[in-house]
C-alpha cells in the first residue's frame, strides 16, 4: 500500500463508499447455511476494483461463505474503525495502518494470529515475509497483523530533465560502480537547478524523512532507553538533516510544501520539470501510462560507503477482528488475501509491490518499466516499516512532520529542529507510559 506511514500523497484518489451494519453477527452455521462475512479496506479506485473482483473470485471459490467487501475513506478510517469495534458494528477483517495496529493490540480489538500461522494448515508462514516489513504489527515476538504488500522507496530519476541539462551521468551505472552517494547526488542536482530545473522534491511524511537517516547509519530511536528519539544526539543524524538544509538553502532541493497549489511531485516529473523524486512503485502505472515519459529508478543514494543501505517501507496489514463469530472463515480469508495467491491476484500491474516472497515475477515483468524494478525488491529486503517507538505514541509523527517542514522552509536550523524533535517526541513518550 502506499504511504501507510502518513497517507496524504496527492497521487491517490480515495474513494467512499462507507456502508454500514454488523458483521460479527453474521449469519450461517451448521445447517449448511451460508455465511455472511465483511472486510474494510481503504485505497483508491483502481486499487478498489481489484479487490472488488478479489472478493468476488473468493466467494465463487469457497460457496460457504459470501464476504462483502465495505470500502472506507482514508480520511477518517482508523476513527470509523474503532468506533465500529467498540460498538460491536466491525467488519470481521480490515485493514489497519502502522500506528492503528498498534492501537488496537494495545486495547484488545484484534486477535493474535501467531498460532494460526504457525498451524501445518496455514497458507502463509512468517517465514514467507522480510523481517523488516512487521513494525508494530508484532509485539512480544507474537503476531496480530501481516503485511497486505509494501511500497520500498527508491529514487526515480527523468531521463530527459538529466539529459536537457547536460547531465551524461547515469545514476543507475553510478550505483552499480558504487558512486551513487549524496555527493553526487548534490553535484546533479545542482546542475539540474542552474539548467532552470527542480533537482528533487523532497516530502515530510515518515519514511522519506528517516530513509535520510539511515543512508547515513544514523539512528532516531533508542530501544535501550525506553524507545526515546536520540537523534539529536546522534551525528549522523544531525548530518543528515544538515544536508538537507544546506540543498534547500542552495535550491539543489525543494519542499513540496513550497510549490504553488496543485505542484505535486509525480505530476511535475511527469511534466519534465524535476530531475529527481522518491516514491515506492505507486507511480509505476500512471508513469507507464505516459509513453512519452523516459524514466528508471535507483536505491536512495548513501553517505556510508557502502552501495546500498535500509530505507523506510510504507504498508498496512490485514487484521482479524477479536470478536468474529467465525473466526476460521476469517483467517482463511485473511491468509488468502496475503498469501502468494492472493497477492498474485490482487497486485499485477498494479502499484505496490508483494510483501510476501515467491511472487516477484509481478515486478520483474519485462514488458513494463521501470526497467531496473528489481531495485524494488533489494530494498524491500533490508527496508523497514516504521518503528513501534513512533507508531505507538500518538502525536509523536505529527511532532516530527511539523519541525522538518520548519527546517524544510528555511525557518529553523538542523540542529534546533532535532532537538524541538526530541523535546517534543519524548514528552509525547512520557505521557504515553503514564496512561
């Protein structure tokens, strides 16, 4: 799925379709009727039509059961979902966000599925899936949520921007030697900008802003202090968000927050106005879409030394409602969903890439660019989704966002901003532990 992490890209359209009625009451039992189940999901309209048809394929195949999907708006989804748990309205499956998930194992709402996946019967193991793609949907080495896919960030570059300023360089060959870093990176961009063009836009949610971190080895958090936000003592952080700062202030990059009205950064690389962007594969389909377009991608570059470092992992997994009348039904379901059948199903052509291994072949398809997608799955092996230390403690993301616009506008120094960051986040912490 794409930006789970904080999804508010303007290249996804979301639909409503909020319908409404209780599903843990569902109908069927022994008598051989059949029974009547529900599962919610957000997404936009080409995501939805597929987990329409999905849906329907299931009920053809298991005539014992018919579920109904029930779509819901991003906007407002993790409210409608726990006002439907607590009023005994949920749908029996759903899909949950990092920071959700997190919520509803706290309070109870979702069951464990570790010892359905573990079962001899399971179509899924948790074998099947990259460590880093858990987050807060583990706890205790004890499972309550599998990843529905997962959107790797890799660096999109516009072929023809490079070329129209005389760039010759190719970030792919200089990845492959190895020279793929943030000082080439910055002598592109500055190219790109003296050619009258946007080096590369940068984005304030979660996972562009920590990938920044970890292409530099630095660290946000500190598991062996209570989860607390170090980053503002930790320098190679502070280098990170310097770098950032200093191409901004020499207009190598630019915030999306500062384009007029409308300026988002799929439609001005599309319009060959950036030379650079960061995405996972959601700008796969509508970049295809345009056949005059001439684009690859590339890992994120890194400042370490090394060719190719962790970056961050939007996603959102499937849960199980703790109190479904059929539970069974509902994690045949849910196992269908993720598994490689269900992921075969659901995501060729499509915008996300599969969280679960032995389906590659959906990005590696030869016919559709980008025509180097397995850096796709090479990030998707070492990436993370976003870390419970932040997930779990509510305002802490919107702590984070607020300060890196600041430093992103030009209104706040790296240093004051890591250290506003830290302030803010660990008292966000403390008031967590105290509830």
């Amino acid at each position: 799925m794409k930006k789970t992490w904080q999804l508010t890209a303007s290249s996804v359209v979301l639909v409503s379709m909020i319908a409404t009625g209780c599903s843990s009451g569902s109908s069927g039992g022994s008598n051989g009727e059949v029974l009547h189940l529900k599962w919610s999901t957000w997404g936009n309209p080409g995501e939805l039509k597929r987990f329409y048809e999905l849906t329907d394929q299931y009920n053809k195949d298991h005539p014992n059961v018919k579920w109904e999907l029930v779509a819901v708006p991003n906007d407002g989804y993790e409210e409608k979902i726990i006002t439907q748990l607590q009023g005994g309205t949920a749908p029996d499956a759903f899909y949950a966000g990092d920071a959700t998930v997190v919520k509803l194992i706290a309070n109870g709402s979702i069951s464990e599925l570790t010892s359905l996946i573990d079962s001899p019967s399971s179509p899924i193991k948790a074998s099947d899936f990259a460590d880093g793609l858990w987050g807060g949907s583990k706890r205790d080495d004890k499972i309550y949520g599998v990843t529905v896919d997962c959107n790797p960030l890799v660096m999109y570059y516009n072929k023809k921007v490079l070329s129209d300023a005389g760039i010759t360089d190719d970030p792919q060959q200089l990845f492959e030697s190895g020279q793929w870093n943030w000082q080439k990176l910055t002598e592109l961009t500055s190219k790109l900008q003296a050619a009258g063009k946007y080096g590369l836009v940068l984005e304030d949610w979660s996972a562009p802003v920590y990938s920044w971190v970890t292409t530099n080895g630095g660290k946000i958090y500190d598991k062996d202090q209570g989860g607390k936000f170090i980053g503002d003592t930790d320098p190679k952080t502070v280098e990170a968000f310097q770098f950032l700062a200093d191409n901004v202030k020499n207009k190598n990059f630019v915030f999306s927050g500062s384009l007029p009205k409308g300026q988002g950064p799929d439609a001005m690389f599309m319009s060959n106005q950036v030379g650079f962007g960061i995405a996972g594969r959601w700008w796969v389909p509508q970049f295809n879409a345009n056949t005059a377009l001439q684009y690859d991608i590339v890992p994120l570059p890194t400042n370490t030394g090394n060719k190719m470092e962790s970056a961050g992992i939007p996603t959102a997994y499937m849960v199980m409602n703790k109190k479904t009348a059929h539970p069974t039904e509902t994690y045949d379901f849910l196992s269908y969903f993720v598994s490689k059948e269900g992921q075969q199903f659901r995501l060729k052509g499509g915008n996300a890439v599969p969280s679960v291994s032995g389906v590659d072949d959906l990005v590696l398809d030869k016919n559709a660019q980008p025509a180097h997608a397995q850096y796709f799955l090479d990030a998707r092996e070492i990436g993370y989704a976003l870390w419970p230390s932040e997930s779990a403690v509510p305002g802490a993301s919107d702590v984070v966002k607020d300060n890196y616009d600041l430093l992103l506008l030009g209104k706040q120094d790296a240093a004051t901003t890591l250290k506003k960051m830290a302030e803010g986040v660990n008292k966000k912490i403390a008031e967590a532990s105290a509830n």
